[in-house]
C-alpha cells in the first residue's frame, strides 16, 4: 500500500530492521562496486602522479591534474556504470519484498533484457545525473550548507533509481518506468528529502551509509507494489515470505 511521500524510505529502514538477512547479500555486492570505484580512481591518480624530481611548481601542477583526473574518473563512472550496475545488484533484493508482499513475478528476464531495459531508463535520467554532479561541486562554496545542499540532490537520483529498480524487479519494461516516475513525481520528491537527510543521518555513523541504498529500495519495492502498470506479465512465482 502506498504511503506519504515522505515517510516511504523510512518504511524501507523498519523493513530492513524487521529482516535484516535480507542485507547480507545486497551489502556485499554493494562493498564489491564501491571498492572497484575507489580502485579506478586510485588507478588514474598513480597513472599520471607526477615522477620525483620535478621543479616543485610542475610537481604542484601535475599532482593536482592527476588529482582532477581521478576525481573526473570517480564523476564519469558515478553518472554512467555505476547506477546501472548497483540497480542490477540490488533488483534482487526488491524482488525478495515483492514475493513476501504477495506479488507473482514472471522469471527473471535474461540479462542483456535487464540491461537494454536499464539503458533505456539511464539515457532518459543522464541529463538529471549532470546537473545533481554540478549542483553538489557547486555547493562546496556553500560551506556545512552546502553538504545539506548536496544530500538532498544525491537523495533526487537516488530515490528515482530505487523506485526504478523496483518497477525493473517487476519486469516492468523501461519506459513503462519512465512514465511511472513522472506520474509519481511527488513521491520522487518527498522521498528525496526523506532520504536526502538519512544520508546526513547516517552517515554520521559510517555503517549506516550501507543501509541507505537498501532502505530505499525495500522502502521503493513496498511503495509500488499497487501502481497500475502496462506491459507487467505475472508468473507462476511461488510466494518467498521474508
């Protein structure tokens, strides 16, 4: 059943807290990208790190072009691979909810389906992806306003991808979900501010940055399950209560 648009990330936490087996795997998958991330941007820095015995002001100059290279690395891959690939490790986990929440699913599509389906969806969101990566560089002029600033545009993409990820564990084609995220925009919003502060919230405590992502999309996956949607076949699927 669908609730506020705000309160749904926070229905995905208690969900979690109800059955946290069910992170085990997700947090996991989730370690193995964000290493792979910090390893690509730890590769381009030492790739083009300035060579001992430079003048000092080439030393200066150089390391901090490599700096930038790596940061425009982490920025590339965060806006492109990244969510598709953390979308895919987490469609499982919102595949666990809609079993449990009574929902017959049709089998898994093959993967390059999920991936042409993706596509189609991240294509549509690139130019929103951009401008949230400009606004978050924009607001560290802003000083400790500025990480508010930030959490709340990251919490736009964010809650966008896990209420995607729900429709897509649903075989929900692409842009079926495209339409859908447009007719729900206040419960885009009103998540995004929601999750805009879990973020500040939780990742005052470091280990809760790793229920974040699951929250939203165990939130997300309760939050769809009675929208009307076109082009959604039902299958034999066997309930799996959590």
């Amino acid at each position: 059943m669908s609730s506020h648009p705000l309160l749904w990330p926070l229905r995905g936490c208690a969900y979690l807290v109800r059955h946290p087996r069910l992170l085990l795997g997700t947090v996991a998958t989730m370690s193995v990208v964000l290493v792979g991330l910090a390893l690509s941007c730890g590769w381009v820095v030492h790739a083009t790190w300035p060579p001992p015995g430079l003048a000092l002001w080439s030393t200066i100059w150089r390391a901090g072009r490599a700096l930038v290279l790596g940061a425009t690395t982490g920025i590339a891959l965060w806006v492109s691979i990244v969510p598709l690939v953390m979308s895919l490790a987490v469609e499982h986990l919102a595949r666990q909810i809609h079993r449990a929440q009574g929902t017959r699913l049709a089998p898994e599509p093959s993967f390059g389906g999920a991936l042409r389906a993706s596509l189609v969806v991240l294509r549509a969101t690139i130019g929103l992806r951009l401008t949230v990566v400009a606004v978050c560089l924009g607001s560290t002029v802003l000083g400790p306003a500025g990480v508010v600033v930030c959490a709340l545009m990251l919490g736009v993409v964010a809650c966008s991808d896990a209420l995607d990820t729900a429709l897509a564990a649903r075989n929900c084609p692409g842009r079926e979900r495209l339409r859908l995220l447009a007719a729900h925009r206040r419960t885009v919003a009103g998540g995004a501010c929601t999750a805009g502060l879990l973020t500040v919230a939780l990742g005052v405590t470091v280990v809760g940055w790793w229920l974040w992502l699951p929250a939203l999309v165990a939130g997300a996956a309760l939050e769809v399950h009675d929208w009307p949607m076109a082009g959604v076949v039902a299958g034999p699927d066997t309930l799996d209560p959590a």
